[in-house]
C-alpha cells in the first residue's frame, strides 16, 4: 500500500492538462458559464469609455467653486441637464454649470461635480456651498482599464464576476478548454438501476449516478456506460470502448482481491501501465490507478493525452471519497486550471466532535466543514462511520483526517479538513 501523499504525487505526475490550441473551442458568451478560458481576453473598450459622473449634483470648473461656503456660496447659471445615456451639448463655461446624474457624461469645459447635497437649486441657478475636491466625484476614462489591456488571463474559470465584466466589455466570443470527458462504469452481478425492483442480494448502483453528478459538478462530460457484469470478456469489452470514448475512465468495483475482481487483470491485458493497486487510506483502500496510450496512438485519431483510468472501491462511500481525494485534483489539473485551483484545499478547523481511528491508515471522516464567526469548525456527520453507508453521506462539506498512528482527536482540538467544495 502507497502512502496517501506518494499515491497523490504520482496521480497527478500523470496528468498532461488539456492544450490551449488543441483543446479548445471558442463559444458565445450566453453557455459560458462555468467554463476555462484558454487564451488572454482583451476588449477594445475603455473602462469608463468616457469621463462620468459618480454621483447625482452638478458639473462644474472647479477653478469657479474652489472658495465656496455655507457663508460665502459661489453662484451658477446652469445651462443643461444631463442623465445617464445623454450626449452632452453644452460646454461648460465660466460661471456655468450642468445638473448631472450618476453615469451621466461629463460636459466639455467641466472637471468637477459637486453633490447634490452640497447646493441649493433656485430656477435656472445653482449656489454651491461647499468646495469640492478638484476632480472629485469623476470617473475618468480608462481608470479601470485601458483598451488592448489584458482583462482577463487563460485559466480563468468564469464566474458571474467573470461573465459581468466580459458582457460589459461586449466580449461575446471566447476560447475556452473543453471539457474533459470521462466514461462511468459499474461493475458487479449484484447491481441493478433504481428503475428495477430489488431481489434479494440485489444492489441499487448509487455510484454511476453519483459520480455522474460529481462529473458534471466538476465541469467534465459524463460518458455514462452502465452496469457491466463480473464476466472478462464484457468487462475487457466495456473498458476497451470506455478509453476510446473519454480522457478519464472511473470503473467501481472489481478492484479487490476477490474471485470476482478482473479489473487489474483486463487492465494489463489491455496494455494498460499500472501505477497504483492500493492506498494505505480508509476508506478506499482498494484503488487502482492506470494510463493508457492516447487514443490518437492507438487508432490515429482521438485526443493526444494518456488516458487516465480510476478503478475505484465499490462500497458507495469509498467511491466518493476517493474521487474527492485523488480524482478532483485531476480534473482541475486536466481542465486547465493553474496549479493555486486544483491542489487539494486542506483547512485547519476545530473539532466539534470526537474523532476515531484505528490508526493504521491515513482516515478521512465526513461531515459539515463551517465558517462559525471568522473560524472554521468541523463537525463529523452522525450515525455509522461505515463505507457502506451511503445515508450519512448527504451535506458532506469537508474530510476530516486522522493521521496514520493516531487513534484519537478529542472534540475541541484542531483538526487537518479536505475541502471537497469545488
């Protein structure tokens, strides 16, 4: 069994990231969510694309107004109003003022605005009482970014933020990564859909729709490929059309030391390179790792990136949680991420419950990681700590981990938690 921190170095030694020329696409801005740019975004837009105004008064020279008091006010005419999405046309001269409102053009001859609590307004004058600061209240041109300027860097994963600034910047092209396609596949005669009524020994398989969901989550394509009996010859089949189909290939079950565990055997029938057969972690164990040459080595066409293959534990739990431990990193690895996004996110919290192990591989327990006023706290989900139990399993947020040779962390310690957050 490989340490945890060996098996994680080794996983993502063998991830090749996708390639920004030959693995992207470009898209319209309106399906853009969620998806990794892969090239630099300029716009040819100023920010502001013009001097205007940040709040509702009067546009001024402050060379007029730079005395004005409570006692002494300082007289304007005003000679034009201005809101937002008005071409200004008047200049503003000596003596002149213009009635502005927020977003409004700043008027030639003008280099100031005065807030409107500042004055009083009477007919077609305005009394300025209170000096402003020179250009105060001013947005000018190009303060926030200049056209041709790079306003959004490749591996940028597009947010709301993201998409704002882009529709602003009227960026409605993008190129961005694909998204990796990975294949599912459930192996076991016991298994049968949640559509079929359950015979005894029968199995629902939760773990296909599970890390189909968990794909999807990811930003990946899910290449679902349905239940495959414990037979060789449909199992070699199965997994021989999933790594023509995907970049990633997650098998559960067959992975262990039973009779009917073929997944390693057919791996290396297939000329598969093994790297990992188990991890010295609970749960999840039994986890086999394995590359294949790319597709386009294989049969002259298809993506030019090894193809990664999971056999990962049958057990609903230990499917996951090694997902979350050792394949999500990959993912973000693969997508195009920069290294800052897609190293596991450890967080140091303090216990609230009593957390136990047998000491003898690195544990993760599950539960609720929660920011509790400015400080993270974990609270370890109720009920059986079993890998076959897949109920307390909902809300899960965080992995605490219990260290190999430890056997006890007392409620109010602190604790090393896996994010699984994406």
């Amino acid at each position: 069994m490989l340490p945890v921190n060996q098996a994680e170095s080794i996983i993502l030694d063998l991830v090749h990231p996708l390639d920004s020329q030959l693995d992207s696409e470009i898209i319209d801005l309106s399906t853009a969510t969620g998806r990794i740019l892969a090239t630099p975004v300029t716009s040819q837009l100023d920010f502001p694309h013009w001097d205007n105004s940040a709040m509702d008064g009067y546009a001024v020279r402050y060379t007029d107004v730079q005395s004005a008091s409570e006692l002494q006010p300082i007289s304007l005419n005003i000679v034009e109003e201005i809101p937002a999405g008005y071409q200004p046309q008047k200049t503003i001269a000596a003596g002149q003022a213009a009635r502005i409102f927020t977003g409004g053009c700043m008027p030639q001859g003008a280099d100031t605005v005065v807030m409107q609590e500042h004055t009083q307004h009477r007919d077609n004058q305005v009394l300025i009482l209170q000096a402003p600061k020179p250009q105060g209240f001013v947005r000018h041109q190009a303060s926030f970014y200049r056209a041709g300027d790079p306003l959004l860097e490749s591996g940028i994963q597009l947010g709301a933020p993201e998409i704002a600034v882009l529709a602003a910047a009227q960026c409605t092209e993008l190129t961005v990564y694909r998204r990796p396609k990975v294949a599912i596949l459930s192996t076991g005669n016991e298994l049968v859909t949640p559509y079929q009524p359950l015979q005894p020994g029968q199995i629902v398989d939760s773990n296909q729709y599970a890390l189909t969901a968990w794909v999807t989550l990811c930003g990946g394509i899910p290449k679902v490929q349905g239940i495959v009996r414990d037979k060789p010859d449909a199992l070699k089949q199965a997994i021989a059309q999933a790594i023509l189909a995907a970049d990633i290939v997650l098998s559960t079950g067959g992975v262990s030391v039973g009779d009917y565990d073929y997944v390693d055997e057919i791996l290396a029938q297939l000329d598969a390179e093994i790297h990992i057969r188990s991890v010295a972690v609970k749960p999840g164990k039994p986890l086999t790792v394995a590359t294949f040459p790319p597709p386009s080595q294989r049969n002259k066409k298809g993506s030019s990136h090894p193809v990664l293959y999971f056999g990962l534990p049958g057990n609903p739990v230990s499917a996951l949680v090694s997902c979350w431990r050792f394949v999500q990193p990959v993912m973000k690895k693969l997508s195009g991420l920069p290294m800052q996004r897609w190293k596991p996110r450890f967080i140091h919290a303090t216990s609230r419950s009593e957390l136990k192990s047998d000491g003898r591989r690195e544990s993760y327990l599950w539960g609720q990681l929660q920011l509790v006023e400015g400080k993270y706290e974990f609270k370890l989900a109720g009920g059986s700590h079993s890998s076959g139990n897949l109920i307390n399993l909902a809300q899960t947020t965080g992995l605490a981990v219990v260290p190999v040779g430890q056997t006890l962390i007392p409620a109010g310690e602190t604790v090393q938690v896996l994010s699984v957050s994406l």
